[in-house]
C-alpha cells in the first residue's frame, strides 16, 4: 500500500491552510461528528490544533520541540480521555473497544467527519477519516504503556506523515519524539485551558462529588504535562487521518461548486465516484453543489 502524500501535500491541503489562517489558524472552531456505539451521531464544536507534526508555534510554549522534519495533512484537536467522543472513537474503531480500553491510553480508529464553515471565503470544508488517540504515557512504551493500540496508532498515522523536503532525515528521524509531540500539544494550551483536564469527570452527576484526593476540581491551572499526573492520565492528541475532503464554494450562487477529493484505493482510501481526475494519491471530482 502506497502512501497517501508520499512527496508533497494533498491536493486540497494549501486552500484548506489558507482558508483556515482567515479564521484563526491553530484556534480554528469546527464541528467533529461521530457515531456511537450503538449507531447514534454526536456532534460537537472542537478547536483545532494544527497539523500532525507541525505544531505552530505558541506563546505559552516552553518546552524543546521536535526537530521540524514531517510534514503531514492530518487536522489534530485535543480531548479529554473520559469524554463520549473518545468512546465512540474506540467503540467504532475496527479493534471495537470498549469504554475501559478508551480511557486507558493510545489507540482508536473510529470514523469520523469535521466540518469547517468558512465565512470569510464562504466556504465549506468537510473531512472525512478516521480518527487515533495518542496518549503521553503509552505512545513510546516503557513500564508505563497500557495499551496495544499503540503500534496501530503509528502505522496508522505514519503512512501520511513525509519527511520535508531537504529536511536531513536519517539523523533526525532518531531524535522526533511522539511523547515529546503530545507534550508539546499540551504546552500550547493556555494554563487554564490545561486545567480543564483535572476537572471532575464530564457528565459525572454533580451529587457524585469529586475526587478531591486525586486534585480533581474547577478553574485549576496546571503546567508541563510531566508535572502533571492528572492530566496527564486524562489527555490525549486527536489525530485524523483523512480520506475524503469536500469543499462547497459558495462565493457566487450562479456559480456555485462542490469538490471532492477521495484517496485513491491504492492509498488505502475508498476510491470515491467516478469518472475521477487523478491527482497523485487522489481523485478529484466536481459536482453541483
């Protein structure tokens, strides 16, 4: 199986950065949809957080980074272990995990769709994937790793991570850290926003209390992750790994258009509607809106 962008960025990926920077970049609000276990959507407004191994840089950021050798066009955005989305992400994911396994470390798969509406440029984008859960504490194993979905989490989302061009890879490759990477997502949050992951758990009963002994409580601040075994137990780096792409160009209602880029089944994609263009790795087709 080839790789999805195995020299360059996907077809769709320069509009999509570009449109994303117009609306915040790295700050950018959009809405994650899954299906539960028992075949339910849920949707929710996310943020994200950037690309996969490209971290941009941010003013609350104090920790060393990885050497900048990756590029990738996979949207990432941060959770909570103990939210229904990391559920329904393991649940539906071909390992079929059930809620024990989704809170206890790496691993996922489920399919999901984001939808990114672009006011500025009236445009919508929506991705549809599959989304991993990378967790601190088992990606890179040691006597703290707990789950097995590790290896497929890196597989997985190895295939659409490049080595940039001109970039010294054979040297650096030893030195880029998935731990350090989920550290550094963390670190990019603001104080208060890291907080969040020492809250009581999310839709806990109020009656049911907390876990004071455990620091669980409202409107913390917290610092390095490593610092941090609360949070560090409870956050994780979402990673989409995208398959289809639609963008919906609204700008002109006499001429409007919906494109569709699909990976290409010899890049372990669906293939998508044909007649298609070819473009590398994907298929592009246009339709009316």
């Amino acid at each position: 199986m080839s790789h999805p962008t195995a020299t360059s960025p996907a077809p769709w990926k320069p509009t999509f950065e570009s449109h994303l920077e117009k609306v915040g970049g790295a700050g950018a609000e959009f809405t994650l949809a899954t299906v539960s276990a028992k075949g339910l959507p849920h949707a929710r407004t996310c943020i994200f957080r950037g690309f996969w191994a490209t971290l941009p840089p941010n003013e609350h950021n104090e920790l060393p980074k990885n050497p900048s050798i990756y590029g990738s066009d996979c949207p990432t955005f941060t959770t909570d272990a103990r939210m229904v989305k990391t559920y329904d992400i393991f649940a539906t994911g071909k390992g079929k995990g059930d809620l024990a396994q989704s809170r206890s470390g790496s691993g996922g798969g489920g399919p999901v769709e984001a939808v990114f509406w672009v006011k500025e440029t009236m445009t919508q984008w929506r991705i549809r994937g599959k989304c991993w859960l990378v967790a601190a504490e088992d990606v890179e194993g040691g006597e703290e790793a707990q789950n097995s979905g590790t290896v497929t989490v890196k597989a997985e989302v190895g295939r659409y991570m490049r080595v940039k061009e001109g970039s010294n890879h054979a040297e650096k490759e030893k030195d880029w850290s998935w731990k350090l990477e989920v550290e550094n997502y963390f670190e990019n949050l603001s104080p208060m926003m890291r907080g969040t992951f020492k809250n009581p758990p999310p839709g806990q009963p109020l009656r049911e209390g907390k876990d004071d002994s455990a620091g669980e409580g409202l409107g913390q601040k917290a610092g390095h992750l490593s610092d941090e075994p609360l949070a560090r137990k409870n956050f994780r780096v979402c990673i989409i790994t995208p398959e289809q792409v639609e963008a919906v160009d609204l700008t002109d209602p006499a001429n409007c258009i919906r494109q569709v880029w699909t990976l290409a089944e010899e890049a372990g994609g669906p293939g998508g509607p044909q007649p298609s263009e070819s473009l590398g790795e994907w298929n592009l087709v246009q339709t009316w809106p």
